[in-house]
C-alpha cells in the first residue's frame, strides 16, 4: 500500500484478500500514515462523506459482530474529552452567565444583610476560642435562612441556584471558615442526598424539617477503618424479618455537626443478592437516619487543629431500627448516592475559598501599602510585588473555576465530576499557600492570633484532607480521564481490525483527535473562542492540549491496566489536567471582561497572560516526565527510599555526629 493512496478513489477498488494478509497493527499504522498525506481536516471528512455514500461497494460487508462491551460513552466534559485529545468548548466557552433578572435581583438582596451579619454579629476569633458557634450566630443564621439555601421554597428554604449559593458561601469564607463547615456539614452534604435522591415524600417529611424546623443535618461515612476507601466501610443494616425496618450496628468517625445533628445521611453495608450469581453479597446502601429512632449516641467534640467552632464527634449506632421507606438512592446503591453528593458540593468549597483568599490578601495589600522598611514602603520591592502578584493569580482562577463549574450545574450539566474534583483541590492548595504568604507579609504580624491570620491558616488545613484527600481526588482525575480516553482508544482499535468496512469512524475519529496523532501539527485552535488580545496565550493553552492526549494514549498503550498502580505518573497527568482547565477558563472569564468592557479587563487579561504563560511550562515538563530516561530513574529511587524509610521506622541515616 502506498502512502498516497488514499487521495484517490482507486483506493476503493483494491483487492480486499491483500489486506487480510496485513495485522490489524501493521494496517493502524499504515493507515496513519496514509492519513499523513491529506492535508487538512475538511479533506478527511470530505473523504469520510464519499466513502460512506458508496459504502465501499467493491468490498464484502463484514455481519455486524455482536459486542459485549458498551458503546465508548459520549460527553460534553471539556476535561473527559481532554484525556482523548478532544477539545470540547461548550461547557467553557462561552463563560457562563446563567442568572436570570430575578435571580440576580435576589442575589443583590441577600448579600447586603449576609455580609453585614458576618462583620457585625459573627465573632470568629470567639467562635474559635471556645469552640463553638455562639448561640447568638447560629440564631442569627438560621433567621437568614442560611442553612435552607438550596430547598425548595414551597418546603421553606430560599430554593437558591448554584451560582447564587456560590456567591453567598465566598462571604461566610471570607469571614469564618468553621462556621462555613458548620453551614456546609448541614446542607451541601448533610440533606443534599435527600435533595438529590429523595423521593416525593422524604423530600416533604425532611426538608421542611431541616430549614424552618431547625435541625441540624451530618453526612455519616468514614469510619476507623474506612476514611479515602469509601467501599470498605463496616456499619452494617440488616433487614428485619418482619421486612418493615433495617437493624443498624456500628460507627462512624470525625463527623461534622456529629453531636448537634438530628437528621443524618448513614451509609452502611446491606446484604444484596446479585443478580447475576444469585449469591448475597454486601454492597453500601445509604439511609436516612433520625436520632429519635433510638439507638444513636455521640461522642464528645474533638479537639482540632483548626475549624474549632464546628462540632465534630463520633456517632454510634446500636441496634437503630430504620424503616424501610429511609433507603436513600436504593438498596445497594449507596456508593453512588455518596460520590453523588460530594461530587454535587464541592463547587461551594472553592467558592467558599476564594472568599478567603480575597480576604487575606486585602489584609496583606493593606500593609504591604502602609508598612515602611529601609526608606520605602514594602509594596514597592519586587519580592512583596511577586507575592501579591501570585496571590491575586491564584485566586482569580480559583474564583474562575468556582463559578464557571457553578453555572455548568446550573445549565443542566451532569458530567462534570472530574470538573468539581479540580475545583476542590486547586482551591484548598491555592488558598494555603495564598494565605502562608499573606502571614509572609504581614511578618511577625501575622504570626499574632489577633491579626486572626493564623487562625485562618489552621482553618485551612482540613480542606485538603475531607471530602476527598487531594491525593485521592488526583489519582481519581488522572484514571477516571484515562479510562475515558481508554474506551474510545479500544474502539478506534478494534475499527482497525476491519478497515474498509469501519473507514468512515476511522477518519471521523482521528479528525476529532485533532489529527495530531498522524503528524499534521496537531494544536486545536481556541483563537476563535478568546478575545484578540489573548490570541497568544490561548496558543500555550491549545499547545498543552495537542501534548497531552498523545501523552495519555502513550500510558495507555505502554502500561494498560497496569497504569492504576503507576501514580508517580498518574500524578503529573492530573498536574497537567488541573493546569490545561485552569487555562482555559481564565481565558474564557477574561474574554467575557474583554469583550464587555469591564473597567478590570485590561488587570484580568495581565493575569491570564502571565497564568497561562507558566501553567504551560509546568504542562510541557510534568508531560515530559512521563517518558523521560531520568525522571523514570528518579522515580524509581523516590520509591526504594520511601520503603528503605518505611523499614527502618524513620529515617535510615544516624545524626551525623554518630551519637
């Protein structure tokens, strides 16, 4: 086969017998570089429309094989399609703008009274020293409405969207951290199962109970032995014999508003009978749980590092009669219900966020302004300049992916998992290190509990460890991609084994792939979706994109399954993942400023070009890692050092001193 053949039709006339003598690997890669010599896009798919009106007449239609394997699932997930080297803009450009008049009207309403109540009623420096919400605070929240954001009104809540719980969550988190916790153990995760997969009737028997009833809601799953392994989990709920209520027996560890909560979200290990086997396994089912039912105790409050003021104990469950009607989500279906509600909450934790981050560094501008050292004020040296610089950075994109994934779920987005997982774990590592520098500032200022940094900084350090560790939720972003890109590659694969007769998914496929596997100088063009003047970086952002799908089919080709335990690598294919959609909604919000001509823009778009500009660089090295000769060596030792560390029981080496 020649490398020009298919420039022509004679290439629909061949003599099918030869190709069957070719493997269906020599015949992939012959065919790419037949695609090679095709010089555009619009070229293949033209060829794909030829081919698919003449149906390959001269060859043998192959009998439709009977698959076991589900179709490779379609997305709009801007970050799925990105592990398979596909840019899809619908969920980023343009940037979302999804209130209505009416909803922006009641946003205007409430932010006013909320933000006046935090400056003037909530006393977090109390809060934190006697931890504890003052009864006064938690009055004055449930007055607001605080707790009910999200329920319907008809069952007395406001029935806010996503985006304007989003902008109200940014003020509690720039004022008090451990009441946000307290606010978020009760509705983003406390009752947003019910609100999520309640029927009719659990949603009118609770919800009402949780907003104008004033009972405080907890999510109840990890357990001693069970904390990032949500599946192993030991409580156990067996049905009765009467078949009317489930028998609940265990614990649960570290629970928010463990020792107030009333109504709970339990998770438990039900016996299931597969329907496949016909054997009883155990799979987790998720319940509604009052406290009246008898059987449930808590332990006392846990002394924290930081979020002082929300009430976090052990909850014990003895023998807890749950009537049938409480199964949440279905029997056996409490994994979903669980990954649901955390994936559904975690927008509102970087909203929350990168209201911290706005109000620590207007703390350290303020000073860097004021303070005067060697004849000038700070602000003045570029070390204070870089600090502050990287600080508004962090916390633009950080507010960028906030509110860009909250006007995705308020547009009827349903993929948007690896999206919120991004947003959760950029937020709670920007925000540390936001804050960190914002103590740098101030000096030993900052070191002073009544500068109320510190308390802050100890506030933070939870963030990256519940609701999901960020090294978890890496590893989740690296392989849920892989796998996604996983299927499609298995289908593209297995439409090589039939050439003729699978061409047109062939062409259609590899036209998707942006054409950078056939060496057509691959890089998708976002210049049609950003503003002129973010022309050049939008350039970087669409370069990292061309790198990385070829660098995730490498793995997949070189490591298959055996990828999962290959996180030194799955750990800068997230970096770069979380680094690409950081780009790319920077660019998508500064071109919203651009093109509106916000008096910011011109700030905004000084950012995204210094963003983007080192977000690429991090990309093209985490990348270049994954096949680099000293990287791999690197990797290796990190390895063997770790488990010479593990062995010895700390460091192997003696005090230099011998003694």
């Amino acid at each position: 086969m020649s490398t020009g053949c298919w420039q022509n039709d004679d290439f629909l006339s061949r003599n099918t017998k030869e190709e069957k003598k070719i493997s269906s690997s020599t015949m992939f890669k012959l065919s790419l570089q037949a695609l090679s010599n095709l010089k555009n896009e619009a070229q293949i798919l033209q060829l794909a429309k030829r081919i698919n009106a003449r149906q390959l007449a001269t060859a043998a239609q192959p009998k439709p094989e009977k698959s076991k394997e589900k179709a490779p699932k379609e997305s709009r997930s801007f970050m799925l399609n990105l592990f398979r080297g596909v840019v899809e803009p619908s969920q980023v450009f343009p940037y979302p703008d999804v209130l209505t008049p009416e909803q922006t009207d009641t946003l205007n309403m409430l932010i006013d009274p909320v933000s006046k109540f935090f400056e003037e009623v909530n006393n977090p420096l109390k809060n934190d020293e006697d931890s504890k919400v003052e009864e006064k605070t938690a009055e004055g929240l449930w007055d607001l409405g605080a707790f009910s954001l999200q329920v319907p009104q008809e069952l007395g809540g406001l029935g806010l969207s996503n985006t304007q719980y989003a902008r109200l969550v940014e003020i509690v988190g720039s004022n008090d951290l451990g009441v946000g916790i307290t606010l978020g153990a009760h509705q983003s995760i406390g009752f947003k199962g019910i609100l999520l997969f309640g029927t009719p009737e659990q949603k009118k028997a609770y919800l009402p109970r949780v907003s104008t009833g004033r009972e405080y809601a907890a999510f109840c799953l990890t357990e001693p032995s069970s904390g990032s392994d949500a599946g192993s989990i030991r409580t156990r709920a067996v049905l009765s014999p009467d078949g009317k209520h489930y028998i609940m027996n265990g614990s649960k560890i570290w629970i928010s508003n463990g020792g107030i909560c009333e109504i709970m979200t339990v998770f438990a290990q039900t016996p299931v009978k597969d329907p496949k086997t016909g054997k009883e396994v155990d799979k987790v089912t998720a319940f509604i749980v009052e406290r009246a039912f008898g059987g449930v105790t808590s332990g006392p409050p846990e002394k924290k590092m930081g979020i002082k003021c929300s009430n976090t104990t052990e909850v014990y469950y003895e023998d807890v009669k749950i009537p049938v009607e409480n199964v949440l989500g279905g029997v056996g279906e409490g994994f979903k219900v669980a990954m649901n509600i955390l994936n559904n909450g975690r927008f509102g934790m970087a909203a929350a966020l990168s209201g911290t981050m706005r109000a620590v560094t207007k703390k350290a501008a303020e000073h860097a302004t004021t303070r005067v050292q060697f004849g000038r004020k700070i602000d003045t040296y570029g070390t204070i300049q870089e600090k502050l610089a990287r600080m508004a950075m962090l916390h633009y994109v950080t507010e960028s992916i906030a509110y860009c994934l909250s006007g995705n779920m308020d547009s009827g987005s349903v993929d948007y998992h690896l999206e919120a997982a991004i947003s959760k774990v950029f937020a709670s590592e920007c925000a540390w290190y936001v804050t960190d520098e914002a103590i740098q500032i101030l000096g030993g200022m900052g070191f002073m509990r009544d500068t109320g940094l510190e308390r802050v900084l100890r506030d933070l350090r939870i963030f990256r460890i519940f609701e999901g560790t960020n090294d978890i939720l890496r590893l989740f972003v690296a392989l849920t991609g892989i796998q996604f890109a996983g299927s499609h590659l298995r289908e593209l694969q297995k439409a090589f084994k039939q050439p003729t007769a699978h061409l047109s998914l062939i062409l259609e496929e590899v036209t998707k792939r942006g054409l950078r596997t056939v060496g057509l100088g691959g890089t998708p063009n976002l210049s049609n979706h950003v503003h002129p003047s973010l022309t050049q970086s939008a350039a970087l952002a669409a370069k990292s994109v061309a790198q990385f799908g070829p660098a995730v089919e490498a793995l997949l080709v070189k490591y298959g399954r055996g990828i999962i335990e290959e996180q030194f690598l799955l750990n800068r294919v997230a970096s770069s993942a979380i680094d690409i959609y950081s780009m790319v909604v920077a660019l998508s919000r500064a071109t919203k400023s651009l093109q509106s001509g916000s008096p910011t823009a011109k700030h905004e778009a000084l950012m995204v070009k210094v963003w983007c500009s080192e977000a690429s660089a991090r990309v093209s090295m985490n990348l270049g890692a994954l096949n680099n000769s000293e990287s791999l060596d690197n990797f290796s030792s990190l390895s063997q050092i770790a488990k010479n560390v593990c062995e010895a029981g700390g460091f192997v080496q003696p005090n230099p001193l011998g003694f």
